[in-house]
C-alpha cells in the first residue's frame, strides 16, 4: 500500500479510501414516546366509580345521638382494576388497588376505614366492625335537617410498561365520592310517675 494525501500535505492515510456495502442502518425514532405519559393517560381512564354507601340503621332511618352507626361499602367492589394505553409498540398499564375509605361525616368530622368495612347482619348479633362512627349531636340544625356524608375510596396505583423500560409508583389517587344525607335524631326519655 501507498500513502494516499488528501488535503493538503500534512495529512496522510496509510491505506487507499474504500466503500462499504450491504449496510443496516438503525432508525432513530425522531419522537419516541415516553412510557410514564402513557401511564398518565392509562390512569386516567381506570375506572374509579363511585363506592355504594351502607349503613346500619339504614340511611332512610334516624341515626341516634350516641349510638354507633355501622358504615360498609359493597365489598364486591373492592377489587383491583386496571386499564392500558398504547402508542405504536410502546403501552403502559396503571393497576389501582383500593387501600382505604375515607368518610366525611357532615359535622366537621372525617373518620378513614382501612378496607370496605363489615357488612351488618341481624342474624349475627356478636359481630363487630372496625368501621363505625357515633355522632354527638343530632342533625336537626342542618339544611333540611340531616347531615350530608360522603364515601371516597383512595387507591394506590401502580404501573408497568411494554415496548419500552418504565414502571412504578403513581402514587395514592382518590375515586369519585358518593354521597348520602342522614338524620341524626336524639332519643327523649320521659319519666312519669308509677302506674301512670
């Protein structure tokens, strides 16, 4: 082989210029899509409903002023859910699972259920909830004489991808409330005289 001098004296190659055929190139995505806003977008279309309310007493009978109301939602709801967006062959799934209920009372009060809360039934009279709350006044100064109460499921939501490295943690997101109005009532005791 020969130096072969292109540009100028000062520079040399030591071997003659050659070509290179039968190549692949690599396509370089000019936008490639980001797997967390995918996941953005798959949160936003889980189906996070409004929670059924239940009580005992029923919220069509007066509560008692210090007497414990039993509060569930429908346990059959309280079950993971997730949905999935997808751009060319990149797609993210956000999986929310419900950890906790959070009631608002209408008096001012919040109170948080750690799960649906345990169903009432009369047939079992030693049972116990770790759901409940006992109002201390009755309901009879509020707008239409009952207190309003709301039920929000809060959910902890997760994320894979597919297509692209990504996947984690989206935090705790509330659900839709779902609300209900309650009279809370006190019960009178009237003391009257022997054999009347």
């Amino acid at each position: 082989m020969f130096p072969v001098n292109c540009g100028g004296p000062s520079i040399t190659f030591p071997d003659a210029p050659f070509w290179v055929t039968n190549t692949q190139t690599t396509a370089v995505a000019a936008n490639p899509v980001n797997p967390a806003v995918l996941a953005q977008q798959a949160l936003s279309k889980l189906p996070l409903a409004a929670p059924s309310i239940e009580m005992a007493p029923p919220p069509s009978t007066d509560q008692l002023v210090n007497v414990s109301t039993w509060l569930w939602i429908n346990p059959a709801a309280w079950q993971s859910r997730s949905a999935t967006a997808a751009a060319g062959p990149v797609s993210a799934t956000a999986t929310a699972t419900p950890v906790e209920v959070v009631w608002n009372m209408g008096d001012g009060n919040q109170i948080t259920c750690a799960g649906p809360g345990t169903p009432y039934s009369s047939s079992d009279p030693n049972a116990s909830t770790n759901c409940s709350y006992t109002w201390t006044q009755s309901s009879a100064g509020q707008p239409n004489g009952a207190f309003t109460i709301s039920a929000t499921v809060h959910w902890q939501v997760a994320w894979t991808a597919s297509g692209a490295p990504g996947g984690g943690s989206l935090g705790q997101v509330a659900g839709a409330a779902a609300q209900v109005a309650v009279r809370v009532a006190e019960s009178q005791a009237v003391n009257t005289a022997a054999g009347q």
